[in-house]
C-alpha cells in the first residue's frame, strides 16, 4: 500500500472500530466509540484549520 492511503486507511479502520463498538455495548464500549469516531474528526478539524488563508494585516 503506498504512502498516500495509508491515513486515509487507518481513518477509516477507526471509523469502522468505532461504528462497531457504538453496535456492541455500553460501558467501555461507549469509550471506545468516542474515541475511535473523535480521531477521524480531529485529523479532519487540524487538516482544515491549516488550510485556512490567513488574515491579511
């Protein structure tokens, strides 16, 4: 697998992590959950704050 699906892969693996735990249970499950669905978010949110134009002065 080359360089370039390797986060989009690993974003969706715990996408999919988490979907499933939501599935399965409550208690450490619900962790799981958020965590494993906040990960993809947060890339996400960083990606985008990055790509903002700055202001100009």
């Amino acid at each position: 697998m080359s360089g370039i699906w390797r986060v989009p892969a690993a974003l969706a693996v715990l996408s999919t992590v988490g979907l499933a735990a939501a599935i399965l249970g409550d208690g450490a499950w619900d962790w799981i959950c958020w965590i494993a669905l906040s990960v993809p978010l947060a890339v996400c949110a960083v990606k985008l704050w990055r790509q903002r134009p700055s202001p100009r002065s």
